[in-house]
C-alpha cells in the first residue's frame, strides 16, 4: 500500500522531522509513507492577494496529485472522525492520498474532488502540528487494522 501526505507547506526543518520520521518509520510495515511539501512562487505571490487567489493556487500546486488513489482532505468544515473510522479510510486500499491545504484552506472546487473530507478536531494547529497527528492515526489505523496492541 503507498499513501501520501501532500501539503502545501514551505520546505523547512522542525523540531516535529524526528517524530515524522519515526512514525512513518513504524508505519513503514503497513504502507509506503510520502510526505510531499509543495509551496511555489504562485502560492506565495497568490498569498499577496488574497484568500481566493491563494485557494486556487493550492489547487492549480495540488492538480498532479488529484489523479488515482482514494483521496482526502483534511478541512475545518470536515467530519470529525475517531480512530476507528479513521482506520476504515485505509482498509482494503491500493493508494490513498491526504491533502493538507495552506494558510486559507481548500476552495470548494478540489474538496469535491476527494473521496472525503475530514477535520482533525475544532482546534486549530499549525501544519506542522496536523501531520504529526496524522501520522500517529495513519500508523494507529494500521494498527487497528492488523489486531495491533499499539491502539490498546
């Protein structure tokens, strides 16, 4: 199984790459990990502009990835889901795709694009903060999945 993370996020380091790490790292039994970062010269100047200008460029940065494989998106206005129907979003799947969108969200036009859209919770978090705890519940979905007793 192969899933990817792509985010639009500058390329830089954290102090969450060693947890990132690790935790694809332990999920590196179940599936391929890919954490893809995209922030180009359109998004940043489409920042300057505004809101819209910066979702349709997330979009335009995103459109190769759009293609095959179960696709989701993390959003605000998505469902909140527990483990267990996190874990069913990889159950019995060749590929599945997470989109993490900028600083102003998704436009409507690519979160009717994906198979789903889910929101990890009513706080907000930094992007940075968003993968880490989905890879800690992409890994606890797998573990859920194989009888793991890391979920327990």
């Amino acid at each position: 199984m192969k899933v990817d993370i792509i985010s639009i996020a500058k390329k830089e380091r954290s102090l969450y790459d060693p947890l990132n790490k690790e935790l694809i790292k332990m999920s590196s039994r179940f599936a391929k990990i890919n954490d893809i970062e995209l922030f180009s010269k359109d998004v940043t100047k489409a920042h300057t502009i505004g809101p819209s200008a910066a979702q349709s460029a997330y979009t335009e940065s995103l459109e190769p990835y759009l293609e095959g494989g179960y696709k989701v998106a993390l959003h605000p206005d998505g469902k909140i889901i527990d483990s267990h129907e996190f874990s069913k979003l990889l159950a019995d799947k060749m590929a599945v795709k997470f989109f993490i969108g900028g600083a102003y969200g998704f436009d409507d036009a690519l979160l009717k694009r994906c198979d789903k859209v889910i929101s990890l919770g009513k706080i907000t978090m930094t992007h940075k903060i968003a993968k880490v705890v989905l890879l800690e519940q992409i890994y606890r979905g797998f573990s859920i999945l194989s009888n793991h007793p890391y979920h327990k």
